[in-house]
C-alpha cells in the first residue's frame, strides 16, 4: 500500500458555483500487446493514466480476485496519476485469457472500473500441422 | 480511419498549382490501391468507403496495415448498420486463448454521425469482412511488414517496407489437404513446448480445410522435428520451416503482420 501526495488543503474543484460539474474518473491505458506472456514469467501491465477533475482518492488494480495494487491518496488528491511498472507474476495462472481490473474511486465517491485484457501463452496450439 | 500517406511516390513538382497537386496525389493513391490488391476483400465497393490500407508504388509489397483489438463484445454487421444481420460478434480473445484478437481494418464509412469500420474477420469460411463501430475497436495499430508465402515455388519471403528482409523455404498443404490461399495476417505469436511444432510458431487468420482439429484447425507458421520434408508439400495445411528459420522470422514478425499465400 502507498500513499503519495498528501495535502493539508481541501480544494473544491468541482461541483461548486464557480467550478464544472464533477465528473467520473477517467482510466487510459496504453493499448496493451496481443501477444501472449509464457507461464512463469511476468506481464507488464500497460501504462496506465488516471484522471479525475474531482480529485483521485483510491486506485485498487486486481488480477481477480488478487491485488496487485492500492494506492490511497489523502487530502484532495491529485487530478492526474500516471500508473507506470506494473506487473503481474503468470506463476500459476492458467493457460488462456486473464483480467486485471483498475478500479479508480475519488474524492467525492464516484468511481470508473477499466478491464484490461491479457492472454498466458497455451503450450499446445490448435494447428493443423 | 484515414488512409496511409498519400504523396509517397507522387509527383511534387514544386510549380504545378495546388488543384493538380490534389488531382495527382488522388490519382497516385487510387493507382497503388489497385495495383497492390490489398486486402482480400478491401476493394472500394460503395460510395463514401475510404480504404484503410495502402501500398506505395515504389514496391507492390510496400503496404501499411491497420488493425486494433476489440474494445467491446459487440456485435459484427454485415453492413454498416445496426438492424444488418449479424455475422459474429467481436472477440477479445484469439479461438484457442492464445492471443487478444485481432482485427483488420478494410475500409471505412460514416453514417450520420456514427464511423463505422469494415473489418476482416477471422472465421470460416475465410475471406469473411464484416462491419463495427469506431468506438467498438481500440486503438489503431500499423504494421509495415509483409508475408508472402509461395506455394508454388515452397518459399516465405519477409518484406519489411517493400523490401526483401527474409526468406526460406516452407512445407506447406499436402494434395489432400492443401493450404488455403488468400491475404490473412499473423494473429498469434507464442513458444511451442511440441516437437512437432518446433521452438516457435505463429499462428494466422487461416483456417485449414482439415477440420481435424475441432477448436480452431488454424493454419500456423511453426517449425519442425522434420526438417527433411521442408522444401515440399508434407503438412495438414501449416506452413513449416526448419527450426532454424523459424528463430530467424521469430524477431522479424509481429501481430498484424500480413500473410499473403497464394
């Protein structure tokens, strides 16, 4: 667990008179390989870039069920987050397609999930040979 | 979608006016459109329908190919509608789990206010292309380089560009079960832990008239444990190289990468 860029000011930067609308976070990766990762090695999780005009409160990345990441920012959290150097251990994961999910909630409680999309290599093909 | 550059290869006199410059980039790019036959099925067949991949005419085989992954489990189209049947929905997934699918771009069309892309799309019969929403796919991925594989002369050639980078002899289909012709392109890419397969093998958008193999019987690119029959006609439809070969393409190849057998 990490906590970064802590602040002793609230700052409302959105819903107010004055402010636009809050808005749900946004979650941008970077489009990820099509390639399949080989068993027992490690996938890079693409960069991911995390926005939010309300301020970002938490980011949970998951390869259900497991974590792989919590970060809790406190005070009113930072617009953008640059989630860089990921990586998922392929040790005991089955051959075929797996899920890692970013879950992004902020300041004011809305909250955007992102499914990202990889595959461990299948050591027998279906060829024909 | 936006077609790759067009000027490449077209006249730049600096003195002609402005309209003739338009004219002649319009004419370089219809003329290397329909001299490279890109994609299987990628010819403009209706109006407003904008090709998405081209080739230079510096090279037949100098072709740019864009494909993306799917965004969404959304429905493919038949044309550019949503009340079109249906012919198959995206997948995120190659058949086998192999890789994430891939799909390839042909050409493009916007109805109203919605950008709607027609893809190739990877199922039997082959050959098949089929219609989805911009929004459906990701991002746009380019491929420059190309596979042409001979089966007449029992060669892969690599280009990279328009230019020869690779090339080796193949085993492909036996008489009775021949390797399918067409343009397809490289969907997976993974380390073999069989024999037969060799140390490494690609897998296409191809699928093999023997349908021995009930999940998939996809036409691969792979080595051997016998390199003796390479070159010659000694697979189930799969296109084999020596061990060796196979490790030099392996680096050279990527997904999306093209795959012409003809």
């Amino acid at each position: 667990m990490a906590t970064a860029a802590r602040s002793h000011v609230s700052i409302k930067r959105c819903g107010t008179k004055y402010t636009p609308a809050c808005t749900v976070p946004k979650i941008k990766p970077k489009p990820p390989s099509p390639a399949c990762v080989s068993a027992g090695t490690r996938y890079a999780v693409p960069a991911i870039t995390i926005t939010s005009n309300a301020g970002i409160r938490r980011i949970l990345v998951t390869d259900a069920p497991k974590l792989v990441r919590r970060i809790t920012f406190s005070g009113s959290g930072p617009t953008q987050f640059a989630l860089k150097g990921l990586g998922v251990s392929t040790v005991g994961l089955t051959a075929g397609g797996h899920l890692i999910i970013v879950k992004v909630t902020d300041v004011k409680g809305k909250s955007a999930s992102k499914t990202l999309r990889f595959s461990v290599c299948v050591s027998t093909p279906v060829f024909t040979g | 979608m936006s077609a790759a550059p067009a000027g490449r290869g077209a006249p730049n006199d600096a003195s002609w006016g402005r309209a003739r410059k338009r004219a002649a980039l319009v004419f370089a790019l219809a003329a290397t459109v329909s001299a490279a036959t890109l994609a299987s099925s990628a010819a403009t067949d209706a109006k407003g329908v904008r090709p998405s991949a081209t080739a230079s005419n510096s090279s037949p085989y100098n072709i740019t190919t864009k494909f993306a992954l799917a965004a969404a489990e959304m429905p493919v189209y038949r044309g550019p509608s949503t009340r079109s049947p249906v012919l198959k929905k995206l997948a995120y997934y190659t058949p086998d789990n192999e890789a994430l699918q891939t799909y390839r771009f042909v050409s493009s069309r916007r109805v109203g206010r919605t950008q709607w892309e027609r893809i190739d799309v990877p199922m039997r019969p082959n050959g098949q292309t089929g219609w989805v929403k911009r929004s459906w796919l990701g991002a746009t991925r380019v491929s420059h380089t190309l596979i042409i594989v001979d089966i007449a002369a029992e060669t892969l050639t690599l280009y990279n560009r328009g230019k020869v980078e690779f090339t080796a002899p193949v085993g492909t289909g036996a008489p009775g079960t021949p390797t399918p012709t067409g343009r397809y392109w490289i969907a997976e890419a993974f380390p073999s832990s069989s024999p037969f397969y060799g140390p490494w093998a690609f897998g296409t958008t191809d699928y093999a008239t023997d349908t021995e193999f009930p999940d998939g019987s996809i036409v691969g690119i792979h080595g051997t444990d016998q390199p003796q029959l390479i070159p010659g006609d000694p697979s189930h439809g799969c296109i084999r190289l020596k061990d060796q070969d196979i490790l030099k393409l392996k680096p050279l190849v990527s997904i999306g990468t093209p795959v012409w057998i003809q």
